[in-house]
C-alpha cells in the first residue's frame, strides 16, 4: 500500500527534456525575449550630400551624408527601427576637436533633419566625444606630455552636448570617459534649459582591443599614446562599478557597459547594484567577428546574432547598441 517515492519509476530522475520537446513549448519557458524596441542603431554621419560609403571593416555598415541618413531611416523606420545614436565625422580635425561643438557639423545637422521629418518616432541619442574631431585622436584636449587634460576637456563636452541638445537630440551619451563629464554635461544641459535631455553615460567603459573597426568608421588614428590613461583597465571588475555608482552620483539618468560580450560579469553585476537603466554597447569588433565568420561560412548569421545579443539582455541590458539592428529589422529576424 505504501508507494515509495524515490523508487518509483517515474522519479528516479527529472526530466528536462519535457521543457525542450517542441518549439510551443521552449517558447512557453524562454525566459529573455529580444524585442525591436531593445535595439539602438548606430549611425555615422559626414557633411556633404550624396554621400554613402560602406566602411571596409565594418560590411553593410557605411558613412552617410545628413540627407542619406533621412533615406536610410525611411527604409528603416518601415520595419520597425525604433532608437539611433549618432556619430559624426567632421570635415576637418584639430588639436582641440573644435568641430565637436559647430552647430552646422555633420551630427548636429543630421539630428535637425531627423527631427523635422520623424519627430518623436524615432528616439534620438547623440555621442558626445572628441575623438572623431581632434587630429591626434584622443578623446579631449591633450597636455605637453601628451596626457588628456582632463578639465580644460570637459568644456568642450559640455559645448558639444548643448549643441547636440539644441539640434534636438532625445539624449546625450558622453563616451570619453572624462571624469566628471556627466556633472559638467549636466549643468550644462541645464543652464541651457534642457533640463528633459538625458544623459546616457559610457560609464564602464572598458579600454579594448575591439574598437578596432570602429576607429576607421570615424577616421581615427592615434598619433601617439593609447586609451590606457582614461578608458577601464579590464583587468580590474570593482572600478566599473565604481565608476557607474560616480556617474549616476553626478546625474546620469541612464549607464552604459561597453564592450558587451566579453563583459557580460560587469553588466549583471551592475543590474543588482544600481536601479537606473542599462544599456550594452554590442561593438564593432563584436560585429565584425560575427560577419566574417558568417561570411566564411563558420556560422548562421542569424543564429549566432540571436543567440549573442540574447545573452546580453540575459545578463541584464536594457538596451542594446548594435550594428546588427538593420540586418534584424530588414530580415526578419525577429
Ligand atoms: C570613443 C568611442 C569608441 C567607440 C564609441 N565611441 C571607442 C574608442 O575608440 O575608444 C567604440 C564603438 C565601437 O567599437 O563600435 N569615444
Ligand atoms: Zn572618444
């Protein structure tokens, strides 16, 4: 009469596979669901008209002139495109990176035509940083020694920022990783009566070998030196996290964590320790790797993107920045 448990057939072990056994039932269980609405769509932006050039590093990924940005995003807005970030690359560089704050730049010009034709259907952020505009390359002004000087930088940044704010931009994202950026930005943004625009800050942004393709999307070469003096030595795991508890200390509305695969330990672990939004930077190393070995046949695209950008919202990303968003959108993906 007394049925024992542990020796009954149907209990020696649990089986899993019952969760597994059809595709109905795997979607009944998934847990993280990539959705449109968590992709952000990088975009580079030159002056000009008629320009579209696909960069070499970087397949199905190009620099645009303001006006073939508005094409591109007609096509794309179709298929459900939601957020963009705009970089910029100017017509001329110097030491300074003066061309970061010209209301008539690239970037400054794309955000007034994108707002006039779309409006609030398209979320707009706008990088704020030096790099793309100062001839050494480095993300602010630089000293004698040939180190970043960190204060006299921020003014700029706080320049440009106004000027991104002033075009229309939704949000602003300080990428250069100038201690106390998100304050000097902030006040900035403030005193200018944009107290509604958001700061997204880069705030653990790690220095990385897979920004590679991107430094020829903007046209950067460092002339001397390296990132090593103000992005993140990935080495460390508390000093993310100290710099995402300073940037939200300062104001930020919103973090970054950048790169996304190879730091998805540093995106969970900031998804328990603070309660602004997220947001992942899935790089253009992270893309290139995926498209060659694509090309090469290593891999189904589509699967692999899927599978990459889904781990990174499983680890806790709100929003994901990627060069992968046209691909999805235009194919179907999701
Ligand atoms: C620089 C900046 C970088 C990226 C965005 N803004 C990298 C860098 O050169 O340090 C990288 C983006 C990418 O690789 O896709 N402020
Ligand atoms: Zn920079």
């Amino acid at each position: 009469m007394k049925t024992d448990i542990n020796t009954s057939k149907n209990f020696i072990f649990k089986r899993f596979h019952r969760y597994r056994r059809n595709q109905k039932v795997r979607d009944a269980f998934a847990e993280i669901t990539l959705s449109k609405d968590d992709l952000i769509l990088p975009i580079f932006v030159t002056s000009g008209s008629n320009v579209s050039f696909e960069i070499k590093q970087m397949p199905g990924i190009y620099q645009m002139s303001p006006d073939r940005v508005i094409d591109y995003l007609n096509e794309l807005i179709d298929y459900g495109l939601m957020h963009i970030i705009l970089f910029g690359i100017p017509d001329s560089k110097d030491e300074i990176g003066k061309e970061s704050y010209n209301a008539s730049g690239p970037v400054p010009t794309a955000i007034r035509a994108i707002k006039d034709q779309f409006g609030s259907d398209l979320l707009v952020y706008a990088d704020v940083c030096l790099c793309g505009y100062t001839s050494h390359g480095h993300c602010g002004i630089v000293t004698q020694d040939g180190l970043l000087d960190n204060d006299a930088s921020l003014v700029h940044h706080s320049k440009t920022a106004v000027v991104y704010a002033n075009a229309g931009a939704d949000w602003v994202a300080p990428s250069g990783m100038l201690d106390g950026r998100v304050y000097a930005i902030r006040t900035a943004l403030d005193d200018h009566g944009h107290h509604n625009v958001g700061i997204l800050s880069y705030s653990a942004k790690f220095a990385s070998n897979y920004y590679g393709p991107f430094r020829q999307a903007v046209e950067t070469s460092l002339l001397f030196g390296d990132r090593k003096t103000y992005q993140i030595d990935y080495r460390t795991k508390r000093q993310p996290l100290g710099e995402i508890n300073e940037d939200i200390r300062q104001g930020a509305d919103a973090i970054m964590v950048k790169p996304a695969l190879t730091y998805l330990d540093i995106i969970s672990k900031a998804k328990e320790m603070v309660d602004v939004p997220i947001y992942a930077y899935n790089v253009s190393g992270e893309y290139a790797l995926v498209k060659f070995g694509a090309k090469k046949g290593n891999f189904d695209e589509r699967n692999l993107v899927l599978e990459n950008l889904t781990a990174i919202k499983r680890a806790g990303a709100n929003q994901i920045l990627t060069y992968h968003t046209q691909d999805i959108l235009k194919m179907g993906w999701l």
